[in-house]
C-alpha cells in the first residue's frame, strides 16, 4: 500500500454500518478508524437530496478536517409504491431521533392495504472515497426486494427484518451476517470500492 496511504476514515457514527464496512474491508494493509477514534470531528448534516451527495459531502468534510483519506457511506431504502420513500430519509423516517423498530413501524403503517406484488423495494448504498486534497470517487451498489407485512428475523439492523429477498424466502433479518455481506447493497458498493483501493495500492 502506498506509505502515504496507511489509515481510513469512516465517517459514519452508526456503529453498525462501521462494523459491516471493517468486515467488507477485511485484508486490505490499512488501519480502519472510525469517528470514535477522533472525538474532534463533527459530522456534517445530511442535507442533500441523494445518498451520492450526502456520501460525498460527509466524506470531504472528513478528509478536511482529519487530514486522512475518508470512506462515507450513505444509504437507505427506496419503495417504489411510495415514489422512493423513505430515500434519504430512511434513518429518521419517523422523526429526527427514530429508532429502528419506529421507521419499521412508520413504513408498515404506510403500506397497509398494498399488495405484495405491488410492494417492490430496493437498498441503494453510495460509497464516497475523498482524499486528504479533496479529490474523491464514488461507487454505488443496490439490492432488490419486497416489503414482507411483518418484521422477520433478528440479525442485521434499520429495515433488514422487512426486506425480503424472494428469491431465498427471507428477511435480511433472517438470513444472517455471512449471506447479507454477499448479498447486499453495502457489500455489492463495497466490492468495488476494494478495487479502487487495490488501484491506489499500486
């Protein structure tokens, strides 16, 4: 790995998006930090109208004030009945401090009476790398499903007890760490994102 290149920035303080990004990034020769490594920083909002923008924004910011090259993530979950919602959104869906189980709650509310066929659904992830001079290079990754009518499954976080993936049958709350990291928008981003830092490697 390029000397000048030894640390990466996750700016994201959902502890779990951090803990799923270390486990896609698993074997690269770079120390992974994360915003509880740098108690200094402060996050910018998420005030822009796509998760590439939001990704890009969160991960500049980042590079500037860490002066380390950054990963940000921004993603969420686009259901085509309600014209893309929650979009942007999908963390704070029910409101600005919303747990998992209230945005689950909220969007189940917002489907009643829909049928299952009509209840088509996607997870969007951008991955924005920035660099400490501020260029950067985005890659994107989506997952396709449908909203199951009741919460299934444990495992994952956010919306995964909802998001069916027909073709297995299960919720990504059912299926587990190993296959949703194969599987899944985040994975599907993250996969190319290990290209980009094989490419800066060398």
């Amino acid at each position: 790995m390029n000397r000048s290149f030894k640390e990466l920035a996750l700016a994201t303080r959902n502890l779990h998006k951090a803990q799923e990004l270390k486990r896609m990034l698993e074997g690269l020769p770079l120390q992974i930090l994360t915003l509880q490594d740098l108690p200094e920083f402060s996050m910018p909002p998420e005030d822009k109208p796509t998760f590439r923008e939001n990704a890009l924004q969160k991960a500049v910011t980042t590079a500037q004030q860490t002066g380390k090259f950054s990963l940000a993530d921004d993603s969420g979950l686009e259901v085509d009945v309600l014209g893309g919602e929650p979009g942007v959104f999908s963390a704070r869906y029910a409101g600005p401090q919303a747990t998992d189980p209230e945005n689950n709650e909220k969007l189940l509310k917002a489907l009643e009476g829909i049928a299952s066929e009509k209840r088509t659904a996607r997870f969007r992830c951008a991955l924005a790398l920035a660099k400490p001079s501020g260029d950067c290079e985005v890659v994107e990754g989506t997952c396709e499903g449908v909203i199951a009518s009741e919460p299934r499954g444990t495992c994952g976080f956010g919306y995964d007890p909802l998001f069916l993936i027909p073709s297995l049958g299960k919720t990504f709350g059912e299926l587990g760490e190993t296959v949703k990291s194969q599987i899944s928008h985040r994975a599907i981003a993250a996969r190319k994102l290990r290209e980009l830092l094989q490419h800066l490697a060398s």
